[in-house]
C-alpha cells in the first residue's frame, strides 16, 4: 500500500530566487549605510566605544607601595586558596626583618582566572589584570616572576561586587 | 552519688567528674570547649584573661571556668546569651591593642585568638579612630623573640618559667594597657625547656626564631612521633611540609612528658632532611661495592650470616627501633653476638616542676628497649670485639676515626645506614635503611614504656626499614619461615614483647616492662 504524498501547491512568486537575492542585497545595502560596529583589531584597540568589562579577569598584576615595592608579604594564602595550584611562594625575610616573598611565580598556563587568589588577599597585593594580550613565542614565559607581576602595567579587576551585583 | 565524685550539667549534658575538677576539664568531659587563654592543664591558673566566664546558676555573677571547681548538682551554661556576650566583650578589649597582622604572623593558622574571634567575636571595632599601642620587638634569647604587640597579656610564659621550669626571668612589667611581658634584663631565656614558652603562648607573641617565616600552620603535615634525643622519650609532633620537617612539637602525654619538650630535642631535626643519605644497595664484588637489587643484597646477607662459625658484633645507632634490633638479633641466632648501642652521654637537665621529666643524660632513644632485647650499652667492648669477628653488622651508628680503624679490622662488615660509612674497605654489604622518621615503629623508654612513631617523610630511594632487611634475609635461610609484612607484626613476634601489637600501644604508649636503668659507659 502506497503512503498517500500531498503534493503542494506553490506560487511560482513564493519559489522563485531572485526575490530573496533582492531582499539580501537590500540587507547588506543598508548597512553600508548605517554606522560601523566593528573595530578594527589590532589596528585599533579598546576606545571608549568598545571597552573591556571592569570585571574582567586575565593575567595577573602585583601591585606595588609609594616605594615601588611589592605589597607582598608572602602570607599564603593566594597558593592555598588557588584551585589550579598554580602558584609557587617561598617566604623570606628582608634586611629591616620584613616578610616578603623569596620567589613568587604563577603558572599563567595552569591558571583558571577564578581570582580567588585577589579576593583572599589581605594586602591588597595580587590581583588578576584587564587584560588578554597573553602571547609569547615560548611556553616558560608563562610562568610569570615576582619581578614581571610588578611591572605589569595594564588596569586591575574589581571584580564581582555583591552589593552591586549588575556593576552600577 | 559516690564521695569521690560530683555530678553537674553543663550545657544540658550532665556529667560525672571526680571531686576537685575544675569546671574547664569538666567541660571538657561534657564536649563542651570553654574558650580560654591564660588557662594550661600543665600549668597553675590565674584567671587572668576572664575569657573562661561561664554562667552557674543560683551564682549571683559568672565566674571563670579554669578556677571554679564542679559542685554536685550544678547547672552550668557556657554558651547561654549572657555567657557569649561577656567572651564578647572580652575579645573586644583583646583586639584594641591587637595588630591585625595575621597575613605576616606565625601563629596565623593555629592562634586561638583568631579561633575565638572567628568563633564569636565581633565582626568590627569600635577603636578605629585611636592608635594601637606599639612596642618594638624584643630578642629574649636563645630561640625565642617576643613581639608585644601581639601580646595578650595571658601570662602563662611566666607561669611557666616561674613555676614549671622555676627559673623566674619573665615577669609582667608596666600597668594598664601599657603592660608588657618582659625579661630579667640580667637574664636571657636560655634555659634548657625555655623553648617550651613558644608553644604555650595562645597568639604568636612569642615565637620561634628558628622557624620564623618558615612555613605556614596550614601547609603543615603533623605526624605523632616520638622525640629520640635521649631516653625520657617525650612524645612529639613532627611538622613537615613538602617532605621536609620544618619543626618538632610537645605531643601531650601526662604520663611522659606532659605538654613539654626540651630545647635539645626541639632543636635536633636537621638530621631528618640529610640530603647525602644512602639509596642503593651494594654487595661487594670484582669492582669493589656494586649496586644491586633487594635479592641479592639479602641473599648476601643470608649468606654471610650462615656460612661463618665465628662471633658477630652488632653496633647500634641510638635510634634504630625496637623491631629493628630484634629481628637483627634472631638473623643471628645461633651464632656468638656482641651487641652493643651507641649512647652519647650528655648533661642531665631534669624540668624542676614536673616529676621523672629530664632531659636525660643517655642520649639514645632506645637504650632501654636494646637493653631488654639483649644488647647492651657497653659501646666501647663491642667495638674492641670487633676485630676479633667474621662479621660486624653496623646499624646506623656513627663511628670515630678510631673506633673505623678498629672495625676495618673485622672479617666483613654489613652496613645497615642511613648515611653510608665509606671508610670500611672490608664493607661486604651496603643497605640503606629508613630513618626513624621514615618507618613506623618503636622506642622503649627508661620507664619500659614503649612508644610507637609513625612515618612522617618517604623513605629515599629504595631504603626499607632494618627490620624488613634483618627479617627478610632470616626467611632467606628456611622456605618454612616467613618474613612479617608489618612493623607491628614484626614488633608482635619478638618474644620479648609477647605478642603486643603497635594498635595495643595506641598514641600513648604502654608500660610493657619496668627496665632496670643500666649502667652505661
């Protein structure tokens, strides 16, 4: 027994293809026409059209007091509360008897921009970066030193405030 | 309701308490922690931190726990309103003066300050408009620096120097909010058990220089041991992170050492981390000492054991364990045995205000469980035999120049070390054994009570524990014989011991044999 197939009746107008190469064409010709949205990257970078979130989360930036010395004071808990175990401290003691961190290094590599390691601080020291310009042609540049987290320059997190959880 | 005993309630849990127990440890029956500071089991208390308020009822105020002994009938609340708010408040005038530097401090980690306060202390101040006090650190000798600021004022460093140690060099100084512990300026904290202080002390006022910014309390690995600086056998912690022991801590046991362990003993943890230890083993062969495998190091032992008539001395370092010298022992049953331990003698510094706790004068942790196995402390004649045997078997002691120039001259000595004694040309076996923080087992202190350690690090390459070594080459020589698999089953099937097991000793100990003290010379 056959299947019963209906065959459709179609307009010849509904089928056709020049109607819908028209109406695509109609599309692009009016953007050509409207305002640009895309930027041009890496010609162009952030502006204040087109900004990276203040929340966001890259690779990390120690801060650093008037002196230009590291807010470290290898504490311990940034290595204790990372998830990805990627931080390496060794505690020391300076010449006025200061603690301070002998090697410091994050893995940039094994990092899961949780920034646990920011919110745990007490000093105020560690944060993750507005940043994602991460490339480099060798992969132990990526485990970032004491001296390389404190030259960063780029702007840090605030990261997710709870009273202002929609970032107003 | 017996004479002897009181029953209460604290905190709805009714317990029974013997007479003159002080509401604190009968809290402690009861599961119930009152929060304290200046309170120490080990030391007299003064009430002085009132941190340990706790509401009786039918008592017109609260009163502290530590000093307030359990009456019959008692109805007591510790964590009642008025109770919390009056901790509260203590915790409040606490943290006035208290730098919030815990990211840099110790003690962060273990400080009861920050337990208290965490637990139920108030989540902001009402100073921050004043100052903190400040007072400059101060070096009180030996290991311990004292850092006011951080200072609760407890006072159980003087207590415990006044009356446990009775050395009276700390004292309170100034009045008010400006009192400070300080020391007798003609003085310095050398004393032997000062050490002692850094422990007691409940916030990290008083801290170790040794372990200064060494590691953090979290990062730390705690292994029950057994400290085997000498014969009292004081039990400890060892603290070790990423497999290197950073420090050694009094493990409480009021029927050793209580809560205390001399500065000797704190200090001797370097040797833990030797980093020349021995990891292979040898026989001797056309070359000279070839590195081989477990087989046929054991099989040379066996051999070694078995084809010889003549007399073997054994040589003992102080720390090999009690199923390491028996089984030693029954490998060479059957042959003549001069055995002997090595026990380095020293000064005895007895602790004045605890009975049958001294840092001893016999250095070796188990000179008393050698001794109830059949080997002597008569050093310096075994060495002397020497000479005169087929076979030297050298179990982790350190020998002299001279004392190697007189071993050099036995037929063939097996080494069993720790650290290897290159200079024997007569070595005929080289087996790196576990050290005492690498295997389980255990000491026999003066008192016959044996102690159970527990390994705190790996063992280095492939070092095994004497016993393993000494067993394991003993069922080499009889297919009916089987080598035990375990330190306990080892421990259980020396017939000295009499089939105690370590579960038996549990983390105390147990008194297995009176030991007659023998002479050592």
């Amino acid at each position: 027994m056959a299947i019963g197939v209906k065959v459709m009746e179609r307009p010849e107008q509904g089928v056709s293809y020049v109607r819908a190469t028209l109406k695509g064409m109609a599309l692009t010709f009016k953007h050509l026409l409207q305002p640009r949205v895309t930027m041009e990257y890496p010609e162009v970078r952030s502006d204040d059209e087109w900004r990276i979130a203040t929340r966001w989360r890259g690779t990390h930036r120690m801060l650093t007091d008037e002196q230009g010395r590291s807010k470290c004071v290898a504490c311990g808990l940034c290595p204790q509360i990372c998830p990805a175990n990627c931080i390496k401290l060794v505690p020391g003691e300076d010449e006025r008897g200061n603690r301070y961190p002998l090697i410091y290094e994050i893995d940039e590599f094994r990092c899961v921009f949780c920034g646990y390691c920011q919110e745990v601080c007490p000093e105020e020291a560690i944060h993750v970066g507005v940043h994602y310009e991460n490339a480099e042609y060798s992969r132990d540049r990526f485990v970032y030193d004491h001296e390389r987290l404190a030259a960063q320059s780029h702007p840090v997190s605030t990261l997710w405030d709870p009273t202002d959880p929609r970032g107003e | 309701m017996s004479d002897a005993t009181v029953s209460l309630s604290i905190d709805g849990m009714d317990v029974t308490v013997p007479k003159g127990t002080m509401l604190i440890e009968a809290a402690k029956q009861a599961g119930v922690v009152v929060p304290h500071y200046c309170y120490h089991p080990s030391l007299p208390s003064p009430a002085v931190c009132r941190m340990c308020l706790v509401e009786v009822e039918k008592l017109p105020k609260m009163v502290p726990a530590c000093v307030t002994t359990a009456g019959e009938g008692q109805v007591v609340h510790v964590h009642s309103p008025a109770a919390k708010k009056a901790r509260e408040g203590v915790l409040e005038f606490l943290l006035i003066n208290h730098p919030l530097d815990c990211p840099i401090c110790d003690q962060a980690g273990e400080c009861e300050l920050q337990d208290f306060v965490f637990q139920e202390g108030q989540a902001g101040t009402r100073y921050a408009d004043y100052p903190k006090r400040f007072n400059p650190v101060e070096d009180f000798g030996h290991d311990v620096l004292y850092i006011p600021n951080r200072c609760i004022l407890c006072t159980r460093c003087v207590r415990f120097m006044d009356h446990v140690a009775e050395e009276s060099v700390l004292t309170v100084s100034e009045r008010g909010d400006r009192a400070t512990i300080s020391i007798d300026p003609a003085h310095r904290l050398d004393h032997q058990w000062a050490g002692n202080v850094v422990d007691l002390c409940p916030v990290g006022s008083l801290v170790s220089k040794d372990f200064l910014h060494k590691a953090r309390a979290w990062d730390l690995d705690k292994t029950a041991s057994v400290c085997p600086g000498c014969t009292q056998g004081c039990n400890i912690m060892v603290d070790t992170r990423d497999e290197v022991v950073v420090r050694l801590r009094p493990r409480p046991n009021l029927e050793v050492n209580r809560h205390f362990i001399c500065d000797t003993g704190r200090a001797d943890y370097r040797w833990m981390n030797r980093g020349d230890r021995l990891e292979e083993a040898a026989v001797r062969g056309e070359q000279g000492l070839e590195g081989t495998a477990w087989e046929s190091t054991l099989e040379r032992v066996a051999a070694l054991v078995a084809e010889g008539e003549g007399a073997v001395t054994v040589l003992l370092g102080g720390r090999v364990s009690t199923e390491s010298i028996g089984w030693i022992l029954r490998l060479l049953s059957g042959r003549r045995v001069t055995a002997a331990m090595r026990v380095p003698l020293g000064d005895e510094v007895p602790l004045a205000g605890m009975a049958n706790l001294a840092l001893r004068a016999e250095r070796a942790a188990n000179l008393h469980g050698a001794q109830l196995l059949g080997a002597g402390a008569d050093w310096h004649a075994a060495v002397a035999s020497a000479p005169d045997t087929d076979l030297v078997i050298l179990v982790d002691a350190p020998l002299s120049d001279t004392e190697l120039a007189v071993v050099a001259r036995a037929g063939a000595v097996v080494q069993l070390s720790t650290v290897a004694e290159p200079g024997l040309e007569n070595t005929a076996v080289l087996a790196p054994i576990t050290s005492m923080v690498e295997e389980q087992g255990v000491f026999i202190n003066r008192d016959g009570r044996a102690q159970r350690f527990l390994p705190a690090r790996t063992p280095p390459g492939m070092a095994r524990p004497a016993w393993w070594v000494a067993a394991n080459a003993w069922a080499l020589a009889d297919e009916a014989r089987t080598a035990p698999a375990t330190a306990s089953e080892a421990l259980a099937a020396l017939p000295a011991l009499d089939g105690l097991t370590h579960a038996q000793l549990g983390f105390t100990g147990r008194v297995i044999a009176p030991v007659a003290a023998g002479g050592v010379r």
